[in-house]
C-alpha cells in the first residue's frame, strides 16, 4: 500500500465528513486507506464514520488521549509506505497527495513534507511553515513579532527546506515515523509537531514546505493573547526545551514570567457581529434545501466576479471539484469582505469559518 491516512478526530463531526469526502476524492488513482481516531467525542462522529464510511477504519478511544497518543494509535494500524496526518477540519485538493508523493520520492533524504495551509476566509497561515524555535523566536512571538518563528525565507506558494511543519498536515515514510518513535506524548496537545519535525533533522533527514498546493485548515491558529492558549504554548516550549536543549535556568524563568505577562496584558478575542448582505450559490442549479433555510436572497453564479460587499459564498462541492473550491478561496484579488462555506457532496448542510479563532459555522439543511 502506498499511503494511509491517519486523522484524529474530537468532536467535529460535521468538518470530519468534509474532510473525509476530500480525502477520499484525493486518493481516487492512489493505493490508499484512511484510519479515522476519535478521542471520544459525544457529537455523532463514530456514528457518521460507520453510517457513510463503513470501509474506513475507525478506532474508538475510550477518553480523550491527546493528539499525540491519539495519532501514535491510528499509525500502529497503518500499512501504507508513506503516512499523511490529518486534522479533521481540513480540506484537501484532488491532486494533493499524488503532487506530495511524487516530490517525496524525488528527494533521498526526505524527511517530513508540509504544505501551503489557507484559513476559512482563504488567508495564508504562516504556521505552514516555521523555523525551530530558539528562545529568542518564541519570545518576540507572544509580541507581535514573528519574523524569526515563521520560516519567512520561502513565499507561501515556493518549494524549499523548512525546519518545522504544522500537524494538521504532515506527510513522511512510515518508517521515519517509526524510527523516530512517533510523536512524543509528553504533548497532550501543541508542541508534538516542533518535536517531531526537529527530531527528523536531527536524523539527518530534510524537510520540505511545498507550496504548490492548498490546503483549508479552519479552525487555524488560537490568537497567542488568550491566556489558555499562552499557557499551552509556552508550557509546550518548555517540554520542547528540556527534551532537545541543555538545562536552561533563564528559560525556565522566561516561561513563568512569559505566561504571567501574556495573563496581565492579555486582549480577549472580539467577536465582530456578522451581517450577510445576501448569498451566492456556486453551482450549475439552485438548491431547493438551501434557498428554503437561508433568510435572505440567494443568486445562483458559475464564479466570484462582480460580488456585492458582505456576499457569504456557497461552494457547491456535487459540481465543483475541491481543488476549484481552494483556487477560489485563495484568489489573492478576493474582496476581503467576502466570506465562504461549502455544501459537500451529498450531504444536508454547509459549513465554513470566518476567522482563525472559531471552529466555524455549521447550517443544517431543512
């Protein structure tokens, strides 16, 4: 087999059936499997994955083991060459796994491969591709200043080497994965991504930011002002620090002091209000169920010229493959007013997320 897809699921039924979908459209031409953890969400998940996916395996964890336990489960059942991990509240393009694995293969010392991450609104996340984090680097970070983090050497649509990659997509050999032992699950959650990616280079291997495919990650990066996510971050370079680095007294005052700082002066995220001056349906046919749930004007239209400020968009994935849907979102000449949601194939809702803070939206059909 060539590739197994490993994705960690909790609580996001909805985005996992997209995501899913995706995947699947993905893997059409590739010997492929997906395996599905779930760390016992309480939302229907498991039982979507058996309703619609009966084919795919699913494990079933009794608690919430963290991500990097959870992960380390679903590869222990992998058979594939190669593993892509995969947030549930993703989307990938058609071609995405076929353009990986064919750069994969053209590199001898390949060691994990990301790629170009877009947020619901269509925005780059820079956490796609990272530098390793030095103190200095996490330091300017919960201010504002993340030249030194974020790998800034590449442009969001290039090819190159990049230290540390985001676990909401990361693809490698399965048997890299095993030589490094997994992800380290001292992480419950944040931090096992930086640790992984540092320890393939420390093995010799390189890394690799591709850019020339998208991905829509929504749920994207937790503002650093929000004392919880401070609090997990720097908790994380902590474990980082005392794993890869010598015993270092003045970053272990850094981070009581930083979690404190960041506490004191902290902005809590502003939710803005949101006001959907009316809705475009992407598709070659209007939509009976969505016109009857939506409130306001709906317009049928084949593309995103000619948009009134405050349009929300709806994909029709039954006739736009997901590669297009991408394309569109990530058009960088996009009204920045406009927001998106996509309805997937087969299915009786919509969904989308309109900032980087948020799970996002769900409207189930009438």
């Amino acid at each position: 087999m060539k590739l197994s897809i490993v994705i960690l699921n909790y609580n996001v039924r909805y985005f996992l059936e997209l995501c899913i979908k995706s995947v699947q459209a993905a893997i059409e031409t590739i010997d492929a499997e997906i395996i599905v953890v779930d760390n016992n969400s309480e939302d229907g998940s498991c039982q979507m994955v058996k309703d619609l996916f009966p084919e795919i395996r699913l494990i079933e964890n009794k608690e919430n083991l963290g991500f990097s336990k959870g992960n380390n489960i679903g590869v222990s059942h992998a058979k594939g060459d190669y593993l892509c991990i995969l947030n549930p509240d993703t989307v990938v393009a058609e071609d995405t796994f076929t353009l990986l694995l064919s750069f994969a293969e053209s590199k001898e010392k390949i060691g994990i491969v990301g790629c170009k991450l877009i947020n619901g609104s269509g925005v780059f996340l820079p956490e796609s591709k990272r530098n390793i984090p030095y103190i200095n680097a996490a330091f300017k970070k919960v201010y504002g200043n993340s030249e030194a983090y974020y790998a800034n050497h590449l442009n969001e649509n290039e090819i190159g080497k990049a230290d540390i990659l985001v676990g909401a997509f990361m693809l490698m050999k399965r048997d890299l994965y095993h030589k490094l032992k997994g992800f380290d699950e001292d992480y419950f959650m944040y931090g096992e991504d930086i640790d992984l990616s540092y320890k393939a280079l420390k093995s010799g291997c390189e890394n690799y930011y591709f850019g020339a495919t998208t991905v829509i990650h929504y749920k994207g990066e937790s503002t650093l002002k929000d004392k919880f996510y401070a609090r997990r971050f720097y908790g994380a370079m902590q474990i980082f620090y005392k794993k890869h680095f010598k015993k270092n007294s003045l970053f272990d005052m850094f981070v009581w002091l930083g979690i404190r700082v960041v506490y004191l002066f902290r902005k809590l995220p502003v939710t803005k209000e949101k006001c959907v001056s009316g809705y475009v349906f992407i598709s070659d046919k209007m939509n009976d169920a969505l016109q009857l749930t939506l409130q306001k004007k709906l317009s049928l239209k084949s593309n995103l010229s000619n948009l009134e400020k405050g349009t929300e968009v709806i994909f029709d994935a039954n006739k736009l493959s997901y590669k297009e849907i991408i394309v569109m979102m990530s058009d960088p000449k996009k009204n920045k007013s406009i927001t998106y949601k996509i309805l997937p194939k087969q299915a009786n809702f919509i969904l989308g997320s309109d900032n980087a803070i948020s799970r996002g939206e769900i409207v189930v059909l009438n």
